[in-house]
C-alpha cells in the first residue's frame, strides 16, 4: 500500500508541473516570447491544451465570468493541493499504521 501513496503523490505532482508550464507557456505567448509559428511551441502547446481543457472546461462552467480573467489553473492547483494534503494526512491507511 505504500506504494500506492507514492504513486498518486507523484501522478499529484505531476500534473501540478505541467499545470504551472502551461501557465507559463500562455504568458509566455500572450507576451510574444513564444511563437506559434514554431511547430515545436505549436505542439506543445496543443499538447498541453488538449490535456489540460477537459479539466478547465468543468471549472469553467462553474465559475462566473471573470472579464478575460482564467481562474481555471488556480482552482486546480488548489484542488491539487487538497488532494495532496488529504492523502498526507491519511498516510497512516496506506502505510498500515
């Protein structure tokens, strides 16, 4: 079982850098550092869109409109965070204490 704690924490972090590149990535092209014009910046940016926006989407529906103002990523990277609090707190049931 304690390898089980391990493997969702780490799926957690994971998807918490790739939430954060994706931040950066669209500030990064909404700042014209990035270029879409490149394929591999077009790539993974698709990439990162296509994974992330099924996500983005519910929380989307949920939030009132915000002007222009995306609070999807930090909705869930607090939800994320929880997550990882939750499992931490009850560390016990998979280390079988």
């Amino acid at each position: 079982m304690q390898s089980l704690f391990q493997i969702l924490n780490m799926i957690l972090s994971i998807a918490v850098f790739v939430i954060v590149a994706h931040v950066i990535m669209s500030w990064l092209i909404n700042f014209q550092i990035l270029n879409l014009r490149q394929p591999i910046v077009a790539s993974i940016w698709e990439g990162l869109n296509r994974l992330l926006e099924p996500v983005y989407s519910r929380i989307r529906s949920i939030l009132p409109p915000m002007g222009g103002l995306d609070l999807a990523p930090l909705i869930t990277l607090v939800g994320i965070y929880a997550l990882q609090i939750i499992l931490r707190n009850n560390a016990g049931f998979f280390y079988g204490y």
